[in-house]
C-alpha cells in the first residue's frame, strides 16, 4: 500500500490486511498441497502474490499469474518471494540459493553451489536491478545492482 498499511500471510495462506491495505483475496480455507511460506506486493500496492513452499503461486488483486514451480519436483522448498523492479513479476528462491524468476529479471543464483546454511530470505536492491540473499548464519550473498556490504556473521 502508501506505507500505513501492511498484509500478513498464514500457512494455510490466510491473509489478514492491517492499516490501510486492502484485503484482495486468500488460500485460507482451501485445501493446499503445502503450505504458504510469502507474500509479495505489486508496485501498485493493489495486489500480491503469495507462494507455497512447493513454489505454488497464488495472484490478488492486480498480481499477475506468469507462472510457478508446483508442476516441477524441486530438490529443496522455496523459503521467499520478492516482486521485480516496476512490478515486473516475481522471483522465488529455494533454500539452496536457488532462484525462480517469472517475468523478473535473472540476476544470479546459488543453484549448484550449495551455500554453508540454508537460504531464509531474498530482498530486492535498493535500486531494484538486484537483490540479496541470506542464509541462517548471517550470509549475504549480493547480485544485479545488490552492493555487498559485508556478512552478519561474527
């Protein structure tokens, strides 16, 4: 939304809108394979996806559906989704470090270089033309336009 409002996503992919976000749609009370792990806003504000741990995508409001993971047997579950820069799609990334990207641009992965701790979370650049990685021990792994400033490791 405008920064007063916030969306929060359940495991059975229930979404609860705080502030003044919109409520655009949810799994809750749906039979899913797996269980919603993120949630993602457009560049409106006026829409989100969410993504099952399988890499099953779930689009609201003016989210568009450009395609997922849950046909394809994946090696590790998909821990987070970030939109792309401009509200061009999305990425997906697993918690090997690697990336899914639908309609977003690809900037690098970990996929076939297993990092020393799982992958638990993706946030876009600043500048949008990257983002970061971070595995459960404080590792930071930077592409695109991601300046890498250090790890959070002692």
């Amino acid at each position: 939304p405008d920064g007063k409002g916030y969306w929060v996503v359940a495991g059975d992919g229930g979404v609860f809108a705080f502030g003044d976000a919109t409520f655009y749609g949810s799994m809750g009370n749906q039979d899913l394979n797996n269980p919603v792990i993120g949630i993602a806003a457009t560049a409106t504000g006026h829409g989100y996806w969410l993504v099952a741990s399988d890499g099953g995508l779930f689009s609201f409001g003016d989210a568009t559906f450009d395609g997922s993971m849950a046909t394809t047997p994946l090696t590790n579950p998909v821990v987070a989704i970030t939109a792309g820069a401009g509200g061009k799609g999305y990425r997906m990334v697993a918690t090997d470090g690697g990336i899914f990207s639908f309609g977003a641009p690809f900037y690098g992965s970990l996929g076939g270089t297993p990092p020393p701790a799982p992958i638990t979370d993706m946030v876009p650049s600043v500048g949008g033309g990257g983002y970061y990685l971070l595995d459960s021990a404080g590792h930071v792994y930077a592409y695109g336009d991601a300046a890498y400033l250090g790890n959070a490791t002692p």
